[in-house]
C-alpha cells in the first residue's frame, strides 16, 4: 500500500490549547505549553504515523498575528504564515470558555482567503456545557457558511481518536517525510531547552522579557544508563540575574528540579540537569 501525507497548521489565539493538542495527538511533549504570551518562537512539527499515513502538525505563535504589521512579531508572524502556506488543512483552535464571535469571524474570513478547508475545533469543552456551545456553532454556520465543527479536550483526550480518522482520511497519495520512529522536526537538544525555558516563563512571570535563550551546553548519556545535561541560561541584562537566582537561589533551583522532572518522564530515564546564568 502507496503512503499517504496530510500537513495541518494549529492556528489559534494564546492558551487555546493549541501546544497542549499537539503533544496529545503526537503523544509526547515536543511544544511547551506555558500561558504566557507567543511560547511558541519556531515553527515546531509534530509527526504522527498510523499505518501507511503520515500527518504533520505545525504549531503556531498565537493567531493576532495573522493581522497587522508590528516589526517586534516579524518572526512570529513569518512562522504563522509558513505553516498556513504549507499546510494542506487548517485546525483553527477555539478556547471554548472564550468565545468572540467577532474575532473568529474576522480570523475565519482571514484564513478562507488561503482557500484551504478550515475545521474549528472547540477545546476544553470539558470546562463548559456543549449546549452552551450550539448558539454560537449555529451562528457560525449561518454566517461563515461552514459546518467543520469538532469538539474536544485535548487535555482529557476527548475526541481526540474522532479527530485523528477524519485526518486519516484527508490523507493524500504522497511519499513520508519523516521516518517511521520520528515525532518531531527537532531534536532532542531543542526540546530540553524548551522545557526548561517553558519553567522560566512559569516561574517568572513578566519580570523578565521573553527572548532569553535557553541553549545547550552538554546532552551526554552516562554509562548507567542516566542523561546528563548542563544548560545556560542567556540574559542580555544583567539585573535579571537576580530575579532569576531567587533568594538564596531558590528560584533557579526550583526551576532546574521541576525542568528536571519534566526532562526525566520525556527521555524515560534520570536526567541530571545543571543551569549556568550567563551573559
């Protein structure tokens, strides 16, 4: 039997389960999941095989930048529209708890111009009463003359295998192009500096800005078996090394344990992880 390959771009606004969806579908942790605003810096794929199908789902910075022309989000917004001129189908997000008509008809009316068939997906309905969500599918459907709804908590994997059939069979007749065992476009490296980098944006709230880099400095596996991993954590200020440390370092330390504890259910083994602040 020939393969099939189907490309999908999550678009949504932020914290609509978007990083959260995709690391249920692929089935481990490869997009961080913090609340804050744009977590999401490069276009990460994730990579799902059933059978002969193979679908690639592109997680994106938050939907805003679909519109306007602010220089500070260039890269979130090339990110965007690279994953939405790639992809074959577009899985438009939806906090279900937050619904604005009028932004999803304008996001809606924004993304119908790529003509690609759009599905809007209602997340977290887990938190909230499905016939709450009738009045405003209805809404949809009689104005934006579509009926691609589905309805699911990625966090609970509700209707997560529903959603996962009807993109099997969206698949279309084309070679892989990833291999069998790979879920994701980045490696390992990448994903335990953004783990750790999800925990700082956890920790620190808005006292810091986003763009420190988390980058790698060792990703070793020892002879038993344990991975060893040394880590800095770049700052382009140095008052910031304060906030960071903590009093007494606690800050820093409780950001390294709960790094660690995260890396150590992904990688499936001990992970020793050590964090340098530099400048």
């Amino acid at each position: 039997m020939k393969n099939r390959l189907l490309k999908i771009s999550l678009v949504g606004k932020t914290n609509a389960g978007k990083s959260t969806l995709i690391n249920t579908l692929v089935g481990e942790k490869i997009s961080i999941t913090n609340k804050k605003i744009n977590t999401t810096e490069v276009l990460i794929s994730g990579i799902l095989n059933i059978k002969e199908n193979q679908l690639i789902f592109y997680d994106t910075p938050g939907i805003s930048n679909l519109h306007g022309n602010n220089v500070n989000n260039h890269s979130f917004k090339q990110n965007l529209w690279e994953a939405l001129n790639d992809c074959n189908i577009i899985l438009y997000i939806i906090d279900s708890i937050k619904i604005n008509y009028k932004e999803i008809k304008k996001n809606y009316l924004k993304l119908s111009e790529l003509n690609k068939e759009i599905f809007i997906v209602f997340n977290k309905i887990d938190l909230v009463s499905k016939n709450d969500l009738l009045p405003i599918t209805k809404e949809i459907s009689h104005n934006l003359n579509t009926y691609n709804f589905f309805y699911i908590s990625a966090k609970l994997q509700k209707g997560i295998d529903i959603l996962k059939k009807l993109l099997v069979k969206k698949t279309l007749e084309k070679n892989w192009l990833y291999l069998q065992n790979e879920i994701s476009n980045k490696d390992d490296l990448f994903i335990s500096n953004e783990c750790t980098r999800n925990e700082i944006l956890s920790q620190l709230h808005k006292e810091i800005p986003y763009r420190l880099k988390v980058q790698n400095c060792i990703f070793k596996y020892l002879k038993n078996g344990d991975l060893k991993i040394k880590q800095e954590i770049v700052i382009n200020n140095n008052r910031y090394k304060k906030i960071i440390l903590g009093k007494n370092g606690s800050k820093i330390k409780e950001i390294r344990v709960n790094s660690q504890k995260t890396l150590s259910k992904i990688f499936n083994k001990n992970v020793h992880l050590y964090i340098n602040i530099v400048i």
